[in-house]
C-alpha cells in the first residue's frame, strides 16, 4: 500500500492550499479515506473523512472552511482548504482504512505526511 500526499506548502492567514493524496496497493473503493493532522507536541487528530459513496464527516475546527473529496477512477482524495489560520499549522496525513475496521484508522495505512504551514 502506498498513499502519497502533495500540495503541502506554506500560506498566508485567509489564504487557500489543495492537498492531494493518491493511492496505490488498495483497492480504493473499498476504504474510508482520510486526512488527520498533527502539530509539534500534539496528538495526531482527524480532519477529515470520506467514505467510497462520498459520505463525509469533519472536525468542528474546519467545518465550512475545509472540503474532502475523492476520485475514485484515479484512486485520489483532496482537502481543499479555505481562509487558512496559523492554527491550521501541522504535518497532514492521509489515511486509508477499509471499510470493515472503520473506527481503527491505526489500523489501514498512513501516507509519509505534508507540511502545512499557515504564518499570520
């Protein structure tokens, strides 16, 4: 299995940035596909998940702001992410866990992570 995350970078407060992640080893209609971020001293926590039909759920932090979708013909999810804040500032990841262990992110694979960088 292999998740490969892009669109990392840094930003300006109020600013926008679209990560990618594409899958490959998986059958990709099968998982939830998710993005979770962790900053420096902090726990990893969820930001975003997906399900095959497209179904979504987000942390209260992000909700109106971030929007997650996927492709499944390129086997590829995004996380279009909108007035950006400096808390937004953390390392991404990408996560696919199949559908029968949907509670055990821990259980699927992780991608190596992206920097996201929001200055103020």
């Amino acid at each position: 299995v292999q998740l490969v995350e892009s669109g990392g970078g840094l930003v300006q407060a109020g600013g926008s940035l679209r990560l990618a992640c594409a899958a490959s080893g998986i059958i990709f209609s099968n998982h939830i596909m998710g993005w979770y971020r962790q900053a420096p001293g902090m726990q990893r926590d969820m930001v975003a998940r997906i399900t095959p039909g497209s179904s979504t759920i987000y942390a209260d932090s992000v909700k109106g702001r971030f929007t997650i979708t996927r492709d499944n013909g390129k086997s590829t999810i995004y996380l279009q992410m909108n007035s950006l804040k400096p808390e937004d500032t953390a390392v991404y990841y990408c996560n696919a866990v199949h559908m029968a262990t949907p509670h055990y992110p821990d259980l699927g694979s992780w991608g190596q992570g992206t920097q996201v960088t929001v200055s103020s």
